[in-house]
C-alpha cells in the first residue's frame, strides 16, 4: 500500500500555508479541474457546519491532502462521482453501526480510528488540527469539528483509493 509520507505533507501544508489569496484561488481551480467529484463532495457538506470557520478548515485539510498525495506520488486518478457516492453510503452505513455501540465501544472504536488511520500521517495531521480547536477533550465533542474528522476520513480514503485501486469500479 502507498502511503503519504511526513516530508510530502509537511511541504503542502507550507506551500498551502504560504499562499496568496490569488494563489490559493489558482490552487482551488486546479483541485476543482482535477478533482472535480471530491470538492463537489465537500462543497455538499457546507450545511453540516454551524461554524463557518469548521467549513474552511475543511477545504484547507481537503487541498492539503490531495497536494500531499500529489507531491508524494505525482499524479493522482481522478475520483468518479460513482466512487465518491459508494463512499458516502459505506461511512453511512458505519455511522449507523456506530451509533448502536455503548459509550465504552464508541470510545474503544475511537481510540482504534484514531491509532491505525488509513493514511496515517495525513489522518494524525487533521487529528492535531482538530484537537488543538477542541481544546479539552472532556468536553463534549464539537459536532461541526467532529464533521471536520468525518468527512476528512472521506477524503482522504477517495485519495487513497485513487492511488492505490485506481481502476476500481463501483459494483451494485
């Protein structure tokens, strides 16, 4: 399995970090021209987010991650809307398993999520960003960063899958 590595996130996070508003609107466009079904996907999220701030986060760990790939293997196969759909129906699915568990097997499954992510040093990264908004982890959970991790875990298995399954085909 390929896997992003630390020094091909670290440069997109400072290349994305580093970025003009001009820029940063070039770099948009060209994720929406090679990625166009993985942004219409999160564009789809926007009403998940009470706070606005939440829903940027996102677009900037979405860029982040697909810049990431790209600086780690080159070129990335473009995610069908079909795939992107499967995708969305597998993590519905699981939400639904999820939601039956009793807090001591949410929080297990949480713990597990959180040590052995798909792409671990992409996943770790958005973690981080996420924890160090949540603050106190005591606290309840804030449902728009919990929507952060959601649809990042999302992402970043579309992105995977285009590496690694890149001639998958969704079958009904």
């Amino acid at each position: 399995m390929k896997i992003v590595q630390s020094p091909s996130l670290e440069q997109a996070v400072e290349s994305v970090h580093t970025l003009s508003d001009l820029e940063l609107v070039t770099l948009m466009d060209e994720f929406a021209h090679r990625q166009p079904a993985i942004l219409s996907f999160v564009l789809a999220t926007e009403d998940e987010f009470a706070d606005e701030d939440d829903f940027q986060m996102l677009l900037e760990l979405t860029v982040i991650a697909w810049k990431a790939f790209l600086l780690e293997f080159g070129s990335i196969a473009v995610v069908r809307e079909d795939q992107v759909m499967a995708k969305e129906q597998h993590f519905a699915a699981e939400a639904l398993k999820f939601a039956e568990l009793t807090e001591q097997e949410m929080i297990d499954a949480a713990i597990e999520m959180y040590n052995r992510p798909l792409q671990p040093v992409i996943m770790n990264y958005v973690f981080e960003e996420v924890s160090d908004l949540q603050g106190n982890w005591e606290d309840e959970i804030d449902d728009s960063l919990s929507a952060v991790v959601a649809n990042m875990q999302i992402v970043v298995q579309l992105l995977d899958d285009a590496i690694n399954k890149p001639n998958m085909r969704v079958v009904d």
